[in-house]
C-alpha cells in the first residue's frame, strides 16, 4: 500500500512539473468582448491577444509591444513564432534557427506600403485618425497630437527602410504607449486601437479592402501631379541617377514596384537599356519618343514582346519571375495588384520585369 501511495505521489508531482513549465495561453478578444480587452491586426488578418498593463512615466513597466516579444508573439521586425522561442530555451538551437529561417520567409510576403508622396500620406494619417477619434468620442486636443505621433511614426519607419504594414503597426504602438508621448491617458482609446486604424489606413491608401473597418472620412489621399505625364527623354536624364551597386538597384526594382519611384525615372531607366536591336524591332528609330505610361498601349506591349523573347532566349517562363517579384512586393499583394488590373501597376511591372531580365538590375 506504501508502495502504490508513493508511486501516486510521484505521478502528481510530476504533472505538477508539466503544469508549471507549460506556458498560458493568453486571454482572447472576442466580438463584443469586455471592456480592458485589446487585439491587434495586421495586413488585413486579426490575431487577438490580452490586453497588456499600459506604460507610463515613471510605472515601471515596458510598453505593450515590447510584452509581447518577450512572450513569443509579434516582434518588430516580424512575427516570432512561439515555437522557436521554446526550442530555443530547451537548447534545441537547430531547430529554433530553422524556425527563424522560415519566419525570415514569411517576412518576405508581408504587405508593404507603397505611395508616390508620403509628405501627402502621413498629412492624410493625421488627418483621418484627429476626425476618426474627435467623430467617435469627443474634440480634444490630444487627438491631433496622437494624429501626428502616428504620421510621425509612418514617416520614421518608411525613411528607415522598413515599409511593412506590420512593423508600421507595432511601431505605432510602440511610440504611442511610450514615455515619449505621455498623453495617452487624456484619450478614451488605447495604442492598440490606434496602431489597428492606421494599418487600416494605410491598406485602403492602396486600394486594398479592409474587413471590419470603415471607409476613410475625407476619401483617399490627393496625390494631385504624383502622376503627371512623362516629359521629354532629354529633361528626364538632367535629373535621373541610375543605380550602380547590387543593393541599390534592387532597392529601384522594389520602389519601382511599389509606386515610390515615379513613372518618369522608371521609364528613363528602361530607355537607358535599351539596345538598338530591341528598338529596332520595335520600329523606334528615336527612342525619346517611347513612352511606356503613356494612353497608347504600343510602346508597353512591344517591351512586354521583348521580355517575353529574352525570356525564350534562356528557356524561361514569364511564371519564373514570380519568385523575384513576389521578393520585392509581396506575394498576396502581388496577387491582389495583378486581379484588380490596376493598368500603371501592370505597366511598372512589365517595365521591372524587363530591368531584372535584360537591363542588369
């Protein structure tokens, strides 16, 4: 009897073990949910998690964002998967760089924002979000501010190289809920619900439906002359620098893509490595006079041609480029952009297709 006694003792330590070392699930936030809850989206897709004590000047504790990484969840630079961070603890290190690896993967599909002026983006942030909250609530001052420290966080994110909607989104938090701003607490919202609309936001400056959200209160943003007609070959070139180095002209290829290199320099570019084979089989005997934006569709469907023969040359298809251009844009967006039919999009991406293939990019 001793015997089975110890025996059972044993077994309910040991699963009091197995209960303490596992690690709780965090609460969730369901529709209509209570009040203190919070959840976070980004690139169109909610992923709920608990509410984190707010940070504060002089409270002790670190902001929301920087909660969650240390629980396994989002991080800055991407989402971490909780599994590799408890790989990585029980000292399975191949394993936890594995799963690294194919979080690094992930990155690579994320949604980026793209915009031909961001002076007249982060203007249109602040302005949607003070109406948004001053419509919902009440007038405060507060609200511009936090209009502001949003757009401020747009503009810091996007000049720093990282243009993902998801790092946009918990960089917003992050600078709303730090001691920085410290004027949160005037407002009836918390960082999280802030971060949550500018990444609606920024989606819907795409044209990119948005899910359980409402349309912008003063439309899209104006871009006004972003699109202006492409001037002569002749006054392009004073102004246009080609890039030289490896990651410079992948840095092209992808604002290029994206819409933050203008039609302009991107048609200057392609003009640039055009050899005289190419526009004589285009019948171009002056190539200042192509125009690959131009309401003529010619000049874009003979590039197109010649793709598509460079393509021949090396037996590849036109698919095989999929891999390259999913790198620089996004692979849902990518499928997004090609289904809406948006033609300036189509057109950047034959012009991007022609650099990679023929013109050295």
């Amino acid at each position: 009897l001793m015997a089975k006694v110890r025996c059972l003792a044993v077994l309910m330590a040991g699963a009091a073990c197995v209960h303490a070392l596992t690690p709780a699930a965090p609460a969730l936030r369901l529709p209509g949910g209570a009040p203190g809850a919070s959840a976070f989206h980004a690139c169109g897709l909610r992923s709920h998690v608990r509410r984190l004590p707010r940070a504060g000047p002089g409270s002790g504790a670190s902001s929301p964002c920087a909660e969650l990484r240390k629980m396994g969840g989002f991080s800055r630079k991407g989402r971490q998967p909780a599994i590799a961070t408890m790989l990585s603890a029980i000292g399975g290190e191949a394993e936890a760089e594995a799963a690294a690896a194919r979080d690094a993967d992930e990155l690579k599909t994320g949604v980026q924002l793209r915009t031909p002026d961001l002076d007249v983006l982060c203007s249109w942030v602040t302005e949607e979000i003070t109406l948004w909250l001053d419509q919902d609530w009440i007038e405060r001052e507060v609200h511009s501010k936090m209009g502001e420290q949003a757009a401020s966080t747009v503009r810091r994110m996007v000049d720093g190289g990282d243009a993902g909607i998801s790092s946009i989104l918990f960089a917003v938090a992050d600078d709303l809920a730090s001691s920085n701003f410290p004027r949160l607490f005037e407002s009836d919202v918390n960082e999280y619900d802030v971060a949550n609309k500018v990444s609606d936001l920024l989606l819907q400056s795409m044209n990119v439906d948005v899910c359980c959200t409402t349309a912008p209160i003063t439309g899209l943003p104006d871009y006004g002359a972003a699109s202006a007609p492409v001037p002569e070959k002749g006054d392009l070139e004073k102004g246009f620098q080609a890039p030289e180095t490896e990651v410079d002209k992948y840095l092209f290829l992808q604002k290029a893509l994206d819409g933050r290199i203008s039609v302009q320099d991107l048609n200057v570019a392609v003009l640039a490595t055009l050899g005289e084979d190419i526009l004589k089989r285009m019948g171009v005997v002056d190539a200042s006079t192509l125009d690959f934006f131009a309401s003529d569709l010619k000049a874009i469907e003979d590039l197109d041609e010649a793709v598509q023969s460079k393509l021949d040359e090396t037996n590849k298809r036109d698919s095989d480029l999929d891999p390259v251009l999913e790198a620089l844009y996004g692979e849902e967006l990518l499928k997004v952009e090609r289904e809406a039919g948006e033609p300036e999009f189509m057109r950047r991406e034959t012009c991007v297709k022609w650099l990679h293939v023929a013109g050295g990019y």
